[in-house]
C-alpha cells in the first residue's frame, strides 16, 4: 500500500469531524495539528481520553492537546502534601 492510499485508510476510519485537522497535519505545514491528529489517532478519536492521557512516556506528552490543569497521579500527591503544609 503506497502512502497516499494509507492516508486515505486512515482518513476513512476516523471522525469526520477530524479529517480537516488531520488533512492540514499531512501537508506538512503544522506542527500542532499533526501532534493533534497523532492524539485523536492514539485515543480513537476521543478528546476526553487525550485529556486523561497517563502515558508521560509518549514524546508528544507535554504537547497534547486540552490537557487537564491537574498534575497526573504520580506528580499529584506532591502537589497535594505541599498545599496542605500551607
């Protein structure tokens, strides 16, 4: 399978509601919405997984797209033990 064929393949069984982003990341001119399209691709086309993403070894990790304002797990309890010496 050549690539503009994968393309299409993977186009066709994503939302329709996200080919526009991932059509713009192929071109090759955003950085941001190809690191979107990777996120909707990696959590089959669910926002509301890339908010709760757990995978900090994913390179594009600090980079996803609507992250949550809290700290993930790991971090969290840090973050709660030094408001609560406050």
């Amino acid at each position: 399978m050549n690539r503009e064929e994968q393309i299409a393949e993977r186009r066709k069984q994503m939302p329709t509601i996200y080919r526009g982003k991932y059509d713009r990341a192929m071109t090759g001119k955003s950085r941001k919405e190809a690191i979107d399209s990777f996120c909707i691709i990696c959590c089959n086309g669910q926002w509301s997984e890339i908010t709760r993403c757990s995978d900090e070894a994913c390179p594009l990790y600090l980079y996803r797209p609507y992250k949550t304002k809290t700290p993930p797990v790991s971090r969290g309890v840090l973050a709660l033990e030094s408001t609560r010496s406050k």
